[in-house]
C-alpha cells in the first residue's frame, strides 16, 4: 500500500494521471478539496453545453472514471484513496452544469458538496462500504452531487 502517492507515481500510467485529477490529488491536504476545484474551470468551460451532448459526456467521464479509479486503487492497495480525486471532478462538474452560472450559486454549490463529500450522510457511507472498485468510487461521489443538488433546490425555491 502506497500512503502517500508521488508525482512519479501519479503520472506513472494514463489511469493513474486522470484517477488523481491530472495531479490536483497530490496535494498534501485536502485533496478532495482540490480536486473539486480542479473542475471549475472545466466546468466554465463547459457551461451552456446543450443536455444532448454535456449528458453523454458526463456519462463518458463517469464511465472513463471507473476504470482509472479502479486500475489506481488496486494498485494503491486501498479501496477510495484519498489522493484519487477523479470522482470529484466529474461530480462536481455535474453540479456545475446544472447550477445558474453565477458565482453565488456555484460557489453553494463547492460548499454544500464539499459537506455531503466528507461527511456521507446516508446512503453516501453505506454505498461507499458496499460497492466496491472503480464504480464505488464514483457513484458515492454522484450521490452527494445528487444530494446537493437536491439541497440548492429546495433553498432556491424557498427563497427566489
């Protein structure tokens, strides 16, 4: 089991590269943090995307995800490492092209995912412990975009 990933590790392999957010994973804290941030941009890019094409790109990178976070965690020797962040760039990119494209509801956005990302509430524990590999990874991650995306709803139609 490798507790810390180096850079010649992480850009070792193509898997390894994406699994840990094109390095965005090696940060020594918080790496889900930065990962999360590392698609922002990707997000600002991709904004205004028709549903017809950013649907079956998301699914693209999703699918895309399970196979590098599933090669890079077996090769970890751990499940969900920390340092894997690719399952939160795709979420959050997720979250991103669903959200107004102002920085107020984006930026919500960062924070409520961020809070169900680290503190999985249930189902988010449950499905991380239950699925396993590359899938697992992801999916949790979706859940708590899922999640978040419920949550900003809720607050958008209470107060707009």
């Amino acid at each position: 089991m490798l507790t810390r990933p180096t850079p010649a590790f992480a850009f070792g392999r193509p898997a390894r590269i994406v699994a840990f957010g094109f390095g965005a994973g090696l940060a020594r804290f918080a790496p889900g943090t930065f990962g999360t941030l590392a698609a922002w941009p990707l997000g600002w890019m991709l904004a205004g995307t028709h549903p017809a094409l950013a649907g079956p790109l998301l699914a693209a990178l999703f699918l895309f995800g399970v196979w590098a976070c599933g090669v890079t965690a077996r090769e970890l020797g751990v499940a969900d490492h920390g340092a894997i962040v690719w399952d939160e760039i795709v979420a959050f990119l997720f979250i991103l092209l669903v959200l107004p494209r102002s920085l107020a509801w984006q930026v919500a956005g960062f924070v409520v995912f961020r809070a169900f990302d680290i503190g999985k509430p249930p189902p988010i524990r449950w499905i991380e412990r239950r699925y396993r590999g590359g899938f697992g990874v992801m999916f949790d991650d979706l859940v708590a975009a899922g999640y978040t995306l419920l949550v900003l709803a809720v607050v958008r139609r209470l107060f707009q």
